[in-house]
C-alpha cells in the first residue's frame, strides 16, 4: 500500500500518495496551474517552465519550482499565485513567445492565468525612426509611444495622420504596412489603424499616387514661398517627365 503525504496548496489541505507530482495532484482537486508540455502519458521534463509554484526553500527563503517534477512530501506547502511564481511563469511566457509569437494557445493561457507577456513580438523593434520622421521632418506628430502595462508600442495619435507614407517607407522592419486599394489609403501597425485616406489621380497618367490630406498639408508647409505658378495635380513620375520636357524645349530657364 503506498504511503500517504499531506501536502498544502494555497491554505488548503491534501492527503495523496507518495511519489505523484505537484502538478498531478493539483489536477486532481482542481487547482490551475498552467502548463504545455505536460502529459501523463510521459515522463515530465520541465520543458516549458509555465508550471511553477512557489515552496519554502532549505534556508526557509521562498524559490519556485516546477510543479511537473517536484514530487509531494509530507508537509510540503505550495503556493500558486505570488508574485515570485507570477515572475517566472512571465518568463517563461515570454521565451515561448519569441518561439511562437502567434500561437493563440499560448496567448489564450497567458490571458486566463494573468500570465505577463511583455511585448508581444510584432515586427516593431521600438526604433522610433517612424515617430521621429513623422515628427521631425514630414510635421503631422501621427505617431507616439504608449505605455501598455510593461511594454511600449509606436501607436497612431487620433486623427494626425496624412497619408503620406514616410512611417511604412523607413521602417526598417516592416512592421508598419500601406495599402492602396480602389483609390484608399491604410496605413497600420499590427491591428491599429494609424489612417485611412482618399487618393487624388494624377492629371497627366491617371494613376492615383497621394492624399488630398497630404497635399493640403504640402501647401500650408510652402506658403512662404514665393508662388506664380498654376498648380497641377502630377505624380511624381509625371512631374519630372513634364519637367525634362520643358527644359529641352528650351523654355525652362534658371535664375
């Protein structure tokens, strides 16, 4: 007949065998602890590190360990929501994030448990380049960092953006997309939209190539310029065809 422990978990007593885990007899009275690499056809192996708990130490100061491979001993106290055991599962989390940032089982443990996941990995490398062109040299201040919980995300500032695309163009990684569909304009990061615009047609091609908002905002930037000019609607591209043109045929000329 096998031997009977007492073990504590979280104030409450059990009676169990000897030999079964922590984890093991958590499950069979019900009490949550998170874990992935668990099975009970299989050895344990503390793989994913989510099942921590917190025991009292040899030198009486708490540590954690993993519920999977710590074995019941009579008297033996577990705790399974301290700060300490919250501190490792988040580590834990975050290692087996940077593996499979978009495993939604993962995401949906951290959520139940209240597991911390940090940044979610998102393609953002918090460069700031973004913030700081938009800022610094196009003037729109659409973008901003935004504290949410321990981590910073680039996030869109309401209703700032222009358009113009220069945070998608330097971003080293990608992780800001533009999308131009059926005369629209999107530009987001991760699931956040930072704008949404109408494009104006080029005058010569026809094709659609900026924001009337971006243009607006060109103009109020140029109005201390001296300007006698009519004013077009040309591409890029087409500006600077029209511009060859004019100068081979003469009728350009410096000042």
């Amino acid at each position: 007949m096998d031997k009977k422990v007492t073990v504590t978990i979280n104030g409450n007593t059990y009676e169990t065998e000897e030999g079964r885990s922590v984890l093991e007899l958590a499950l069979l009275y019900g009490v949550e602890i998170p874990f992935i690499c668990f099975h009970k056809a299989l050895r344990p192996i503390g793989a994913c590190k989510l099942c921590a708990v917190e025991v009292e130490g040899k030198s009486s100061r708490p540590m954690t360990m993993l519920s999977c491979i710590l074995k019941v001993r009579d008297g033996l106290i577990i705790k399974t929501d301290t700060d300490l055991v919250k501190t490792a599962r988040s580590a834990a989390m975050q290692r087996l994030l940077a593996m499979a940032p978009q495993s939604r089982t993962l995401l949906s443990l951290s959520e139940r448990f209240g597991i911390e996941t940090g940044p979610v990995p998102d393609g953002c490398i918090r460069c700031r380049l973004c913030i700081r062109v938009c800022s610094e040299v196009v003037g729109a201040s659409a973008l901003k960092m935004e504290k949410r919980g321990t981590a910073g995300y680039v996030v869109p500032a309401e209703k700032q953006c222009i358009g113009c695309g220069t945070c998608a163009n330097i971003c080293p990684t990608g992780a800001i997309h533009l999308i131009d569909k059926e005369g629209i304009r999107t530009i987001s990061i991760r699931d956040e939209i930072i704008g949404v615009h109408p494009l104006l047609r080029c005058e010569a091609c026809g094709r659609y190539f900026a924001s009337q908002r971006f243009m607006i905002h060109v103009a109020e930037a140029t109005t201390s310029h001296t300007d006698t000019k009519e004013h077009r609607l040309y591409c890029p591209v087409c500006a600077k065809l029209l511009s060859s043109r004019i100068k081979a045929s003469g009728k350009f000329k410096r000042i």
